[in-house]
C-alpha cells in the first residue's frame, strides 16, 4: 500500500505504520531498509503519542486466535486494548486504513464497533467476519481456539 501511495505523489511524511509489537516495527523497518524505499513513520501506537499524519495504516497483526489469551493477560497487541486502539485511529487527518483478520479483531467489542463502522459507511474492504450477525463474547483471560 505504501508503495502504491508513494506512486500517487504522496510523500514518506505524510505516512504512518502501526503495529502494537516493537518486533513487527523493527521487521518493517527493515523491509523498507532493503528495498531502499523511503520510509514512513513505522512504530508502536505509543511512538506516536501527540502525532499525526494525512495517512495512518494500522497492523492488527495476528491472523489466528492461538495468541489471543496471552495477549489480553499480559496487554499486548490492540484486543482487549481499548487505550492503544483509541490512540492508534485517533492519528490520521486524512485517511486510515486497517489491515487484520475481521475474525479476530471482531471478538474485540470496541474494534467490534469500528468494524461496523466500516461496512455501514462503505469504507470496508474484504471479507467481513464470519460471525457478523451474532457476535462473539470475549470473556476475560478466555478466548475459544477452536475455529468454526
């Protein structure tokens, strides 16, 4: 995405990439150091406390549910994180995009809420959640594993 807004003349500056993990900003960080592309703002959401940028892109980052209970217990990533989601699409002035699982990012009631927001305002691209019409509940430390 970064390479196709870098060919509409919009300039590294303007941009920002958001993960909740230092190791996945690092991993980033390195892909554009190899490619010799000019970089954005890459960090965590706390890198960019009292920043903003035309264009946000955040990483959901997990595409599974096998992390999902250790993330909540030890506060990690956006589930269960309703600070760091709040701050994280709090950035852009112009545009955001959010790249995730819509299955994973679903069981989060507040990314729940973002999520349709997105499909009721035609801002939504990909597949929507397999349990759309009947939401799941995220109980506290538990998560179910088991995928339907």
């Amino acid at each position: 995405m970064t390479a196709k807004l870098y060919r509409n003349n919009i300039k590294a500056e303007s941009i920002g990439i958001i993960t909740p993990f230092i190791k996945q900003a690092k991993h980033l960080r390195n892909l554009f150091d190899d490619a010799d592309v000019a970089m954005p703002k890459i960090g965590i959401v706390e890198e960019f406390q009292g920043q903003e940028r035309e264009i946000i892109l955040i990483s959901g980052v997990r595409s599974s549910k096998e992390h999902i209970c250790d993330d909540m217990h030890h506060g990690l990533g956006f589930i269960r994180n309703e600070r760091s989601t709040k701050l994280a699409i709090s950035r852009p002035r112009c545009l955001l995009m959010i790249y995730g699982n819509p299955d994973i990012l679903f069981l989060d009631p507040h990314w729940r809420m973002i999520i349709n927001y997105g499909i009721d305002n035609d801002a939504y691209l990909g597949h929507l959640p397999a349990t759309l019409s009947d939401p799941p509940t995220l109980a506290e430390g538990t998560v179910n594993t088991q995928d339907n």
